[in-house]
C-alpha cells in the first residue's frame, strides 16, 4: 500500500488503485458533473457527493497522479483580478516533458498530453481556450509549482478544510506572466465557433460573471 493513502477510506484508495494512466483520472473527472457550489471538495468528497469543480478536480487528479507514482504538483492559471476566474491542474512530468490532468467547465481546459518542454509551454496551451463569457481572453499568469507532499499535515486528501487551505496558498501564490499587459490589450475576442465549442455542455450555474 502507498504510505500516504493510510488516512483514506478503503473504497477510496481502491477506486484510486484503478487508474493506470493520467487519462483514466482525466476520464473519471471527466464524468464527474461539474460543481457550480461555492465550497471546496477533498478528493474523498468528490467520490462521495460525485461533483467536482475545477481546484476539486485538480485535488483529485493530484491525488490520482499520486497513485501512479507522480508527486501531487499543482500550478494555478490566472487572469486579473474580476476578469476571469483562475483554473487549477494538476502536472506531471513523462519523459522530461509536463503534462496535465483537469477539470473544467470548458471543454478546452482539461486534459493536456506529456509533450511540453515548459510549465510555460503547457500553460500557454491553454490560452486560446481561456476566455470568460464576454468572449475576451483572459488568461494572464500561472504560478509557481505547489507539491502538495508539503501539505499532507493539512489532511487536504480527505478533509474539505484542507482543500480551503490550498486554495488560500494558491491564490497567493508567487505567479509568472504569460503576456505583456499592452499586448493584452490589443487581443481579439474569441471568434464565435471556438466560443460555442468551449461552451458546449456548461454548467451556466457555474459560469464566473466578469466584473471589470
């Protein structure tokens, strides 16, 4: 048994045991309806109430990257302030390369293959697909890795209040900028076929309501 699944129930770590790549984690998230509630799920909550939004998610595909042998990393994708709300993954690395494990709301904010050479690079994967409901693209930072080993005392694998500690680090995490702010400002909205292709399926309950 892995030394850090002893504080996890039984049925648990056995549905955790059944994932053999990131992809079956990526399709157990996947077919997990998405949370529009404004309260954070430990990995042991997401299997018992089976919803997730995106930092449950990105607990819980840490986690299930953490039975496969991977370190539990998180990095946090950022807008600014009131534009757009953040997005959590969990990364891997395979061969050198960063992959990523997620849950979204937009279909375009999930899964991403072991073929980035860069946190940066996979982050920027992520750009085109990153745009609020006013169609504006509003991704900006990531922030620096956080590897949740260093946070097993907070019981974040199976305790919701280990799951608001992480959000609070993250949202003050040290972050890294992906664009300069004038380039961001002459940025085209997302055309109209790609917004109705990241919106396919949505929860709208759950959808963040810009405020700038």
């Amino acid at each position: 048994m892995n030394t850090f699944s002893h504080s996890l129930p039984s049925n648990v770590s056995d549905i955790f045991n059944t994932f053999k790549t990131p992809a079956d984690v990526q399709a157990y998230l996947d077919a997990t309806p998405y949370s529009p509630e404004d309260r954070n799920r430990c990995p042991v909550t997401v299997i018992k109430d089976r919803l997730a939004h995106c930092l449950d998610g990105g607990l819980f595909a840490a986690l299930g990257l953490r039975f496969l042998g991977y370190p539990p990393i998180l990095i946090d994708l950022q807008s600014e302030a009131g534009l757009d709300d953040d997005h959590v993954l969990a990364v891997y690395q395979q061969d050198g390369l960063w992959g990523a494990v997620a849950k979204s709301n937009f279909n375009g904010l999930r899964l991403r293959e072991p073929v980035f050479r860069s946190l940066r690079e996979l982050a920027m994967s992520y750009f085109e697909d990153y745009f609020n409901i006013d169609g504006v693209k509003s991704l900006r930072y990531y922030t620096i890795p956080l590897d949740l080993q260093i946070l097993d005392s907070k019981n974040w694998m199976a305790d919701d209040s280990g799951a608001d500690v992480i959000e609070k680090i993250l949202k003050h995490r040290r972050k890294v900028s992906l664009i300069p702010k004038n380039v961001a400002q002459k940025l085209n909205r997302v055309d109209e076929l790609s917004y109705q292709a990241g919106m396919l399926g949505v929860n709208h309950d759950g959808l963040y309501k810009p405020k700038i």
